[in-house]
C-alpha cells in the first residue's frame, strides 16, 4: 500500500537545511548517488523559452528498498553512512554522513519526485516518493510494483523551479565540477554527464601541480602524502576547495 511518511523536526531546522544554491543541491544529489554505488550519473536541465523549467538527476546506483525508506527518508539525520567510511558494493569513500542533501533538492523547485528501481533476488522492484516545498517535512511514498526496468537507479526529478534556478549556467557548472574533482579524479570510472555531454576534468582545469609534503606516521609506518593544486580555466573568485581520502585508515 502506499503511505505517507513525516519527519519530526522544527520547521525553522527544515528551512534552514533546505535552502541551498543550486549548485550546492546538485552536487548533493550527485554525492548521493556516488554513495549509491553509482558508476554513470546524468544531469538535464530542461528548458522553455530560455529558463530552465525541469531538474533531472538520473543514476545506476543501487537504488533504496522498499522496507528501508522508513528509514531513510524519516528522519533528519541518523544516516546510514554516519558510521560507514565505505560504499557498500564499490569501496569507495562516502560524502554524505548527516542524511539532509535530500531536502537541499527543495531550493531549486517546489516540488521533488524520486523513482526508485532497486533489485531483490532476481526480479527489478520500483516506487516513487514524492515532497512538496509547501510541506518539506511529509514524503509521499507509492506502492511498490514489478519493474520492466532492468537496471537499478534513481531518477530525481525537480519541477516548478524557484527562479533563482534560472542561474544554472556554464559557470555553475565549473562550480560543480570543482566541487566534484578530486573524487573524480580518484575513481576514474565514474562517468558524470551534462545535458547529455560527459564531463571530461581536463577541459576544465588550467594548470596542475602536484607537491609532495612530509609523510604522516601511522600505526607505526610512513605514509607519503602529496597535495594536488588545480587552477581553473573560469573564476571570478580565488578559493581553495579541500577534499581529502586517507586509503591507509581503512
């Protein structure tokens, strides 16, 4: 049966965590489809008449079960991934660790689809959830159905954008590259495209330089680290974006 699920929080907390820019709520959405395991990701920004009108993150991650969204979309904070280092299936290293990047999705437009196809034993289940921005705190949950789909995945679909996503451009998409780099630059099978374009890191980077530091010493053993600098080919501000993985802690 389908059902309706309520978070329990303040309405203020809610606010606040739900307003990003729309930079900052793609990148999280992306990052949680990179804790999902996913290998392919694609963003669409639909556009009418010269403004953007509909949001669409797609990946092949290994999507959320039926019995787990309780979980998941019930409460503010508590992820899974608080006290995980690793993804599941691939090892790579998690982002999201506070289980609020699904709220950010409401900054950009007022009303958020997720469909969800997820596997159990052989066959391929799928479901949608639903939030409005008028009512951020209740998901609205399908029920559950036999997929003809045969992959697994999320589709998040954002519509009714705010117009301040109309500022999704070429130079949010250096942002949003320059947020994901680093991790991109570690598993280079993650594939990430833009409005059907894959993304390719070199395009945007326009120096690089690598600096060795002292080693670290840990459980009685040196470890070299280095510190990689990327100059970008379009900013208009100076900043330092920190990322870091530390493979030797696992």
């Amino acid at each position: 049966m389908s059902k309706n699920i309520t978070v329990t929080a303040k309405s203020d907390h809610f606010s606040k965590i739900s307003k990003a820019t729309p930079v900052n709520a793609l990148s999280e959405l992306i990052w949680n489809a990179l804790d999902a395991d996913a290998e392919k990701i694609e963003v669409f920004c639909k556009e009418y008449d010269g403004h953007i009108t509909e949001v669409v993150v797609k990946d092949n991650g290994t999507g959320i079960e039926y019995s787990r969204i309780s979980d998941l979309f019930g409460s503010l904070g508590g992820s899974w991934k608080a006290n995980a280092e690793k993804t599941i299936n691939q090892g790579r290293f998690l982002h999201g660790k506070e289980g609020q990047g699904r709220f950010k999705s409401l900054s950009i437009g007022r009303v958020v689809v997720w469909k969800v196809v997820y596997k159990k034993y052989n066959d391929f289940y799928e479901y949608k959830i639903e939030c409005h921005a008028d009512t951020p705190i209740e998901f609205r949950v399908s029920d559950e159905m036999l997929s003809d789909q045969k992959y697994t995945g999320v589709t998040v679909t954002i519509s009714e954008l705010d117009k301040k996503s109309g500022k999704l451009s070429t130079l949010d998409l250096d942002k949003l590259v320059s947020v994901l780099a680093l991790y991109l630059i570690k598993y280079q099978s993650v594939l990430i495209y833009f409005n059907g374009e894959k993304i390719e890191l070199q395009n945007f980077i326009k120096n690089e330089k690598i600096l060795q530091l002292d080693n670290i010493s840990y459980d009685e053993k040196n470890y070299a680290i280095e510190l990689k600098i990327l100059e970008w080919n379009k900013t208009k501000n100076r900043e330092l974006l920190f990322y870091a993985m530390f493979d030797f802690f696992s």
